[in-house]
C-alpha cells in the first residue's frame, strides 16, 4: 500500500489544483505584467478582445444547441428565449453581463420547473 496511490480522491483533488493553477497562473502574472504596458486601442489588444468574445460566443452557442447533462432536458425554444430574454436584458441595463446572466437563468429555471 503506498501513501500516494492514484486512486486516492484527495490526492487527484489536489493533484489538478496544483497542476492547474501553476499552468493558469503564469499566463494570468503575465497578463498583469505586460498588461500595463499595453494600449487599450492597440491592434493587439482589439485583437484579443475579438478572439475572447468570439470563444464566448462560440461556447454560449454551442450550450444552447448542442447542450449536455440537465440542460439537454428543456426544450430548444426555451434555451433560445432564455437567450434572447438575457441579451435583452444585457442590453437594457445598460451592458451589463450580471442583468443578463440572472435573466437567463431565471427564464431557464422557471421554464425547466413550469414544464416538469
């Protein structure tokens, strides 16, 4: 029996902790460091910005055609109201993301629970 088996849930627990921070933290200290170096209307930076709301985009899309798990259950028209609804309401309050996630999860919720 060895102190470090593989198949100790705490060990794999702390395993992806750590392996996952030190890979993640590093981008996020150099992020920090050449960010203030950097000008907010430079090429580089709309760049960046375009290919971070491009992955949103992509993954918000593909969540609400090609769902998984409980979010499979409720129905495409749902997802894609709820979606609409939270964009709606990102837009009304004046861009902001907080308005537009609780609108969502509120249309998705009270749906899922209204059609059982």
């Amino acid at each position: 029996m060895t102190f470090l088996a593989i198949h100790d849930s705490w060990w794999m627990t702390v395993f992806i902790l750590i392996g996952g921070g030190l890979a993640t933290d590093i981008w996020r200290w150099f992020g920090v460091l050449a960010g203030g170096r950097l000008r907010e209307d430079s090429q580089l930076v709309i760049w960046v910005k375009s290919v971070a709301t491009a992955l949103v985009a992509g993954v918000i899309g593909k969540l609400v055609l090609y769902p998984f798990g409980a979010l499979a259950e409720v129905p495409v028209f749902v997802r894609v109201a709820a979606l609409a609804l939270g964009w709606l309401a990102f837009i009304g309050a004046r861009q902001s993301v907080i308005a537009g996630v609780v609108i969502a999860e509120i249309v998705l919720v009270l749906s899922a629970w209204f059609i059982g």
